[in-house]
C-alpha cells in the first residue's frame, strides 16, 4: 500500500537536491505532487521525470521570498487539485561569511528565502488546512540552527527561527488535526555543499559516526514517513538526519 496514496504535496524548491529527491519520493509513495522553484527549465525537466514515474504533476515557478509567489503557488494548487495535504518547506540557499565581512545583503538574501520563504508559504496554505481540519506541514532546518556554524551567522539564524516557527505553528494549528514538524540534515551530498574543498569534507565526514556524507534520499524518506498517516501523533518536533554527527 502506497504510503500517501492520492495526498496532494507541495514541495518548495524541487527542482533540485533534497527537495527533487522529496518530490521523487512522495510520487513513487502515491502523491499528487506540485513542484516548484524558480529555474523554469529545471522545473519542466522535474516535472516530465515525476511523470515518467507515473505522477499527477504541477509546476509553479516561484520565488519563496516573494509573498506574491507564495500566494499563487497555494492558489495555483487549490484550483487544480482542490485540497493541499502536505505542506514541505524546502527552498533554501547559503551566503556563506565571516561575520566581520558579511554585508547586509547576504544576511537578507538568506533570510527571506530560507525564514520568511517558509513564513511566506504557511501563512498562504493555512486558511486551507484549517477548513479542511487537516494538514501536514515539514519544515526543512539544519543542524547548523541546533549548533551554530562560523562563517555562517545568517543562514544558522535563519534555520533556528525555522525551529522556533514550526514549534509555534505546531502549537497554533493542532487543535485543527495540523502538524508541523522539522527535519534537521546533517551535511547532505547537493550542488549546496558540492563546492566544499575536499580536504574540508575529509575533516567534516571524521565527525560524523556513521562516517560518509548523507544522500538527499536520506532526508526524503524522513519526510515520507512524517506526511504519512504513521506520523500522525508527532507535532512540534526536529529530527536529525545526520549519520549521528549532533547528539
Ligand atoms: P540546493 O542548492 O541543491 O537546492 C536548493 C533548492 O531550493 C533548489 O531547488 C532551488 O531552486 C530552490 N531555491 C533556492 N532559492 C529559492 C527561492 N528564493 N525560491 C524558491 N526556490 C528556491 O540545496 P539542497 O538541496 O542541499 O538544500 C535543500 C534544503 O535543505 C535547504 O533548505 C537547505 O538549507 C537544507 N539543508 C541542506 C543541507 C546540505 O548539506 N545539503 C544540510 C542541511 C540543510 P531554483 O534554483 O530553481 O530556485
């Protein structure tokens, strides 16, 4: 049995990395799925792959940041598919700094897509989840927003506020059968952390206990498992996926 058999789920940030392999994931488990981000040939792309697996698929360029974007990629959804059942924050990028050098711009760049893109796209889906009195949202965080990492004072801000939004979101919305949950990757192999010197992922993977770099499919089945019908009691909470390197 398919584990989300006819849900509807957006998924911000699916062109690529953690969110396409969500995307992958939540297809092949039966899900209707809306893809999303602002690269439109990356998008196309995305969307025939999901197909060929079989997938009901809309694209919605969007720029998370962007309210305006947000808005639609919800309304873009409703009018199609007429329910929103899974909710999964993605998108996210890095400007990475040393505090001492960071310019305004990359604190804010980094803020609006990865805090307030994920503020952004609850409070447009919410409305919906409430009348429908139920709603699965996942919020894509990091283990940098648990710990803390120099050269990246913006985006390790940006993903603890994520965690403070979903335990608020979570408290806000259970009364209406909505969850609200974060995932927490730990250093995941993508085009985020494909510029990363070698001899840096040699010191970074000596950290991690289960001693190799994660997959994006190693955050998408931790996903999977909290949109389906098994999470059902689990609101308000992060997990790690990490191969133990915070514990
Ligand atoms: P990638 O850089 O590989 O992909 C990022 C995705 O986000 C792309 O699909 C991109 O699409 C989209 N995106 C970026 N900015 C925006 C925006 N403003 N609006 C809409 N979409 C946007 O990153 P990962 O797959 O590695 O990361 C995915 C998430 O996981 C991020 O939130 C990241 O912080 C988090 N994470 C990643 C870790 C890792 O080690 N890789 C570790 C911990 C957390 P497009 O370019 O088409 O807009």
């Amino acid at each position: 049995m398919s584990k989300l058999a006819n849900k509807v789920a957006v998924i911000t940030g699916s062109t690529r990395g953690i969110g396409a392999a969500i995307a992958r994931e939540m297809a092949r488990e039966g899900a209707r799925v809306v893809i999303s981000g602002r690269n439109q040939t990356r998008l196309q792309d995305m969307q025939k792959e999901l197909e060929g697996l079989g997938a009901e698929v809309l694209a919605v360029p969007a720029d998370v940041s962007k309210m305006d974007d947000a808005k639609n990629l919800i309304e873009k959804t409703l009018e199609k598919f007429e329910r929103i059942d899974i909710l999964v924050n993605n998108a996210g990028i890095t400007r990475d700094n040393l505090l001492m050098r960071m310019s305004e711009q990359e604190w804010d760049e980094v803020i609006n897509t990865n805090l307030k893109g994920t503020f952004n796209c609850i409070k447009a889906a919410t409305r919906q989840l409430m009348r429908q009195r139920y709603g699965r949202i996942i919020n894509i965080t990091s283990v940098v927003g648990l710990q803390g990492n120099a050269g990246q004072v913006n985006y390790a801000a940006s993903k603890a506020g994520i965690i403070g939004l979903t335990k608020s979101v979570a408290r806000e919305l259970a009364s209406r059968h909505v969850t609200c949950n974060a995932v927490a990757p730990g250093f995941i192999e993508t085009d985020m952390t494909a510029a990363l010197d070698e001899k840096i992922v040699e010191e970074l993977k000596k950290q991690i206990p289960l001693s190799r770099l994660g997959q994006p499919e190693d955050v998408a089945k931790m996903v999977v498992f909290l949109a389906s019908d098994d999470a059902s009691y689990i609101t308000g909470q992060v997990f790690n996926v990490d191969g133990g390197m915070v514990m």
